[in-house]
C-alpha cells in the first residue's frame, strides 16, 4: 500500500506542477525531475545472490524546482523500500531528503538549506550527489557568493552533512576565494598567459566524547591552488594541509595531513598529451571522525587513473587511498590523418594511458613507537619518497576508426596491476590481467543501428579468465535492445563456472525513458573518480524510470 501511495504521489506532483505552469500561468516557473529504480530480486546461490526478504527492493527520487527572476527554491524528497543491494542500508523509509532557497541580486548570492559546493579541485572541499555510488554529502547551512571586484569571487559556508535522512555530527565552516588575475586591469586581459589564483579554508568542530584520547575538537585545514594557462598549454596546481585529526579511518594517530595534485596539458588540432601527479597523506576529512564508509566526506580525493567505460576493462577499478598514495598518469591522444594507411578515409583515433600509484613511505618516529600505532603521531614521511609497495598499475591503449560511412570500429587493449589487499581491504593478493575488447557499431536504413562487442580478460590469479558478448539494436530514438554474456569460464573452481546473462530493453520518449533489465549481476565494486561501492550478486529483473518536467 506504501508503495502504490508513493506512486500516485509522484505522479500526482509530475502532474500538478504541469499543470500550474501550462494552464494556470502563475508567476514564475517550476521545473522538477523523478526517478525510480527497483528490482525483484531472486535467491541464487550458485552466483552468491542473497536471499531478500523483501523480494522487491526500491530507490526513487522526486526533485522539484521553482524559479522567478534572481530567486529560486527546491525540495528533494526520497524513498527507499527498502535501499537496492549495495546501498548502505540507512537509506531507508521516506522523506524530505534536502529544501533549499536562493536569492541572487547582482554580485551577491545567498543560499540557505541544502547545497553542493567545490572549492579547487575539491582536495579540500567537495559536496556532491552521484546516485550510482549512493553518494549524497551536501551541506545543509548557509552559502554566500560574493564578487566584490571583476575578477574575484568569495565563498563562505557553515552548516552540518546531509547523514541519511537526519544530520551529521560536525559543523563545518569554509572560505574560498579565487582572483583571475588577468581581470583585474583591462589591459591584462589580451595577454596570452592567463593566471588565476585561489585559497581556500575549511574547519570541522566535533565534540570530544572519546574516553581513551583527547581529540581535538577544531581541525582546521587550508589550501592554495595556482592556475596558469598560455596558449596551448596548461598548468594547474594545488596543495592542501590539514591538522592531526585522530580518526577511524586512520586508526587514531595524529599525524598532520597532506594533500598535493598537479597536472600539466598540451593541446593543438589533433594531438593532446596530458601529465599528473599526485600526494596523499593521512588526509581523510570527515565532519564525523567516527564515519566509515562514503559518508559524512568534506573533501574529494581524486583518482589519476582512466575511468574504463567497458564491463571487463572496469572490473578492477582503482579506490583512492586517503591514508596515503603517490601517484603519477600520463596521457597522449592523435588524430590520425585521413588517407594514410592507418587513418583510411575517416581518419582514426589513437589514446595511450599510463597510471601508477603507489603507497608513501612510512618511517618510524622512534625506537619505542610502531608504524601507524593508535595515539602516536603515527609515522613521518618525506614527501618525495615512494613507497615500496604498489598500489595499482594500469597501461592501455584505445583504437577507434571509422571504416566506412556506416561501420565503425573501437579496439582496446588494458594492463592492469590490481592490489586486492589493499583496494578491497582482503587478502588476495597481486592481481596481473589483461584485457582485450573489439567494439563494432553499425548504422541501418530508417535509423537502426546495430552495435556488437567482445571483451576478453586474462589472468592467473583471482576467478580466472572472462570472455564477455554482447549484440544492441537501436531504433532511434525511442528503441534499444540488447544482450549480453559475461562466461567465468576460467574459474579454477569448475562450480563456478558461470554464465552471466542479462537481457535489456529501453524506450524513451521526449525527456522521459524506461528502461528493464533482466539477468544476472557478477558481484564486483563500482568507482566514479577514486569513490567506489560494492556490487553484490544479483539474480532477477530490474526496472529504472526517469523522466523530467
């Protein structure tokens, strides 16, 4: 009965907000968004799928949004009967997930309620939604936006994390400005290299309540970051400092933390080549120093590692590793030319990639205190040193041509270096695999297309070989049909030789799509930038509805 009232409820408020704005004429404009995904799960032991008791599991989520001349307004509401497998189960019941208003009134703007905000490239500061991780960190409080001059903009906030349906622990409190140099003068402004410049501070106050350590109740951190852009190239920097914040996931020391990101860029028409590295350490940042997980997280630690788009290539995706990580990745992508022997007629895309990360080097402070042991400043570490142990490894090489007018063809070839003990936090040692995929898309008459691949991924250790098919027809542009098999069949446990079949099927209209799905669903881990979850195996038939009004 729940569920059937939250249906008509949505549809109810899709309905009158159409309403309002199409017949009614009211003053101001509401927009809004609904989405709601939900599987009917089936027992599976031989692929490890849990029993449900619920047998039907769902996440839905209703946005709407008014709008009129510099002011606007929003509520999200969110149910959950119960959270989809592989969401933290606190997400559960329904309610009003986050409200907020905005007022903007020429160079000022003030915002109050929930809000995502960013300060840099986040190593500080990021809150952000993304649904596939179950990721949803905003910050209900207070935001103001000012810029008092052309050319620089301020930031201020303070208020708690969005825990769930309730709210975290920690205050936070932050302050970000950013001066485009190039703005300032008007004559700078013709200038080929273009320098913008930024600091940000951010503090979390948690009460003490620990009955082993004292802990400090204010962490304060800081940040500056540099922007340079001259003609073709460009160079970004930033480095961040926090202090000792004794936490879970640091297992209590209190060791300052550190974080330095720096990438440089070069592009011209048909050739880009890109270099980064990066430096963690000990810079976890939680407004609750107790939180695991992908909750209550004030700052973002971005992977340098390629996100792969391919089921077999993605299945070892890398997790950033807050407690400490040096990483480096470097990137070049050409544009082959038409009428060469390679490019053909079209001409063709070549991208190479390389990452490696690796842990810092730990040094004992002293005799008598161990590496990481609870309520000791932990360890130190040189800031240029790499440690000995390899975290993960990734080259691959991505080739796609255009054969004719209608045929196109995308290869992919992927090495991957994959430490399970310390990515998924269990024994399992080094993982080496390899992977090939042949990608082959071809369009029809009256706007079929049809789109076949082959994945295949080698490897001694862990479950063995996967060899992955899978043929889509589209109609377009409300049809797509699809099926794929995901085969184990390298599995050195012959039981475990599975096929994963799943067959798909979607149809979009206007702004609205549904799509079905119906198989089987490996156990496996979902990252989007460094922030992972767990998948677990899943047998049965799931339905996904979106739409926007």
């Amino acid at each position: 009965m729940n569920k059937l009232k939250f249906t008509i409820t949505c549809i109810f408020a899709c309905s009158f907000s159409f309403i309002i704005n199409a017949q009614i004429n009211i003053p101001g404009e509401i927009r809004g968004d609904f989405q709601a995904d939900f599987q009917i799960y089936q027992t599976d032991s031989v692929i490890g799928a849990p029993d449900v008791p619920e047998k039907f599991l769902m996440n839905s989520y209703l946005n709407l949004v008014y709008m009129k001349g510099n002011f606007s307004a929003g509520v999200r509401y969110e149910a959950y009967y119960n959270a989809l497998l592989g969401y933290d189960p606190r997400y559960k019941g329904n309610g009003i997930a986050s409200r907020w208003a905005s007022y903007k009134h020429k160079d000022f703007e003030i915002t109050a309620g929930n809000f995502y905000e960013q300060f840099g490239s986040g190593i500080l500061l990021r809150s952000y939604e993304d649904r596939n991780l179950g990721m949803d960190n905003s910050i209900d409080g207070v935001r103001i936006n000012y810029s008092p001059y052309k050319g620089i903009f301020l930031k201020g906030i303070a208020g708690y994390h969005r825990y769930f349906f309730d709210k975290g622990q920690g205050i936070i409190r932050g302050a970000d400005a950013e001066i485009h140099v190039n703005s300032l003068r008007e004559k700078w402004e013709e200038k080929d290299l273009k320098v913008i410049l930024g600091g940000s501070f951010v503090s979390k106050y948690q009460q003490d309540k620990d009955p082993i350590y004292v802990l400090p109740e204010n962490v304060g951190a800081l940040a500056g970051r540099l922007t340079m852009v001259y003609k073709k190239i460009n160079l970004f920097g930033e480095y961040a400092y926090k202090i000792n914040d004794p936490s879970a996931v640091n297992r209590q020391i209190y060791k300052e933390g550190q974080a330095f990101f720096l990438n440089a860029s070069y592009a011209t028409k048909g050739f880009s080549v890109l270099a980064a590295v990066k430096r963690i350490d000990n810079m976890n940042f939680r407004s609750d120093r107790n939180a695991t997980g992908n909750v209550l997280q004030i700052n973002y630690l971005p992977s340098l590692t390629k996100p792969h788009a391919y089921a077999l290539t993605g299945y070892y995706p890398y997790a950033s590793q807050p407690n400490g990580e040096m990483a480096i990745m470097g990137q070049i992508a050409y544009k082959i030319p038409k009428k060469t022997l390679i490019g053909g007629d079209y001409g063709a895309d070549l991208n190479v990639n390389f990452s490696r990360v690796h842990d810092i080097q730990r040094l004992a402070i002293n005799d008598t205190i161990s590496i990481g042991q609870s309520g000791t400043l932990g360890y130190s570490s040189p800031f240029t040193a790499i440690g000995d142990e390899l975290f993960f490894q990734d080259v691959n090489l991505g080739f796609g041509r255009r054969m004719n007018k209608n045929l196109r063809l995308n290869l992919e070839y992927v090495y991957i270096i994959y430490n399970t003990d310390v990515i998924e936090g269990h024994e399992g040692g080094m993982v080496h695999a390899h992977v090939g995929v042949v990608d082959m898309s071809l369009r029809l008459k009256n706007k079929h297309a049809i789109r076949w691949e082959i994945q295949h991924l080698f490897t001694d250790q862990d479950k063995g070989n996967w060899i992955m098919g899978l043929v889509e027809y589209t109609i377009a542009p409300k049809w797509s049909f699809g099926v794929q098999d995901i085969f184990n069949y390298g599995n050195s446990d012959a039981g475990k030789r599975i096929h994963f079949y799943l067959a798909s099927v979607a149809y979009t209209h206007n702004s609205s799509r549904l799509a079905i799905n119906y198989g089987k669903q490996r156990e496996g881990i979902v990252c989007v930038g460094g922030v992972c979850r767990s998948v677990p195996a899943s047998n049965g038939l799931s339905v996904s509805i979106t739409t926007n009004f």
